[in-house]
C-alpha cells in the first residue's frame, strides 16, 4: 500500500505534500456536490493508492474508524466514483478508484440529476392535473381562469425543462455527451 517505500525522505514529504494538496482540493471540490470533505478526502487518497485497498487499510491509513471508512465507502460505490475488486488470496472487500473523471462526473450527476427530475416531475404532473381540473371546476371565474391558465403555463414550461435535463442524462449515460464536448487526450 505505500508506494513511496525506498524513497529518500526529502522526496517522500515532497510528493506527499503534493497528494495531500490534490487530496484536500477533491474534497472540497466534492463537498460543494453534497459529498462529505471526509468522503472527498478518502476518493483522493484512494485515487492516489497504487491498487485495490480492505476497509482496514483505509481505516488505518486515514485515522478514522472502520464504521466511518465503511459509510464513505459504500457512499462512493453507491456513486459508482469506486469498485469493489477481487483480490486472490483475501476474504476481505478491496475497492479502487474509478478513475475516468469524465465518467464518474457524468455518473455522479446523472444519479443525482435524474432523482430530482423524477421527483419534481412527479409533483408538477400532479399539480398540473389540480390545476386542470381547478380550470373545470371554477371555469365561469373569469379571474380565476386566468390565474390558474397562468400557473398551467408555468408549469407546462418546467416540464420541459425537465425533459429536457432527462435528456442530456441520457445523452451523459450513454456517453453521446463525449460527441458533443469530447474528451480531452
């Protein structure tokens, strides 16, 4: 697990001193996506790892509990941001990194993208059918007919919106998106 075994220790507090600012930039960069700095700072230690890394391992390297290590690490699976590997000779989980940036971004905020829209369109569809039937029921209501054409309106709009954000979550897990704005070589 360390591969700066056999360095000089000049080199080692060097390239460590560059993982530990990569590390604390990808945290925070991850909290300001809802991802805890610990859970962001555990996705940069472990991209650094040279290979698959136990619960333990991390525990340890990290100085935070095996509760802790397991709630970040089934938060970055549930991300899909890391693996869970088979490692001959062991009985313990090892996880590594996923380290195709492009696709964990794209992953992590098609989860999250397509959880919203379906719970707003599930409440605009549902309000839109009040408003519907508000129309029906109070249709003599000049006033009134033309507030609730209004929100209709409002409403209808948001919708496609969101069919158009479920859109470019297909166009993110298909990898279209990549013909579009293509990956950098």
């Amino acid at each position: 697990m360390n591969d700066l075994e056999g360095l000089a220790p000049e080199q080692i507090e060097r390239i460590s001193k560059v993982r530990e600012r990569v590390i604390d930039s990808i945290g925070r960069n991850m909290d300001l996506y809802g991802v805890t700095l610990s859970i962001g700072h555990l996705y940069g230690y472990m991209y650094f790892n040279q290979g698959p890394v136990t619960l333990d391992e991390l525990s340890k390297a990290m100085g935070m509990s095996k509760t802790s290590m397991s709630t970040g690490v089934r938060t970055l699976l549930d991300l899909k941001m890391i693996d869970k590997v088979w490692g001959k000779g062991t009985r313990k989980d090892l996880f590594e990194v996923s380290s195709d940036w492009y696709q964990n971004f794209s992953d992590y905020f098609s989860i999250k993208w397509r959880k919203a829209v379906e719970s707003n369109m599930n409440v605009l569809s549902k309000s839109l059918n009040e408003i519907r039937a508000m129309k029906e029921e109070y249709g003599g209501q000049e006033e009134l007919k033309s507030l609730l054409h209004n929100d209709e309106h409002k409403i209808e709009e948001a919708i496609k919106y969101y069919r158009w954000l479920l859109k470019l979550i297909e166009a993110m897990e298909t990898g279209k998106i990549y013909e579009l704005i293509p990956k950098e070589e």
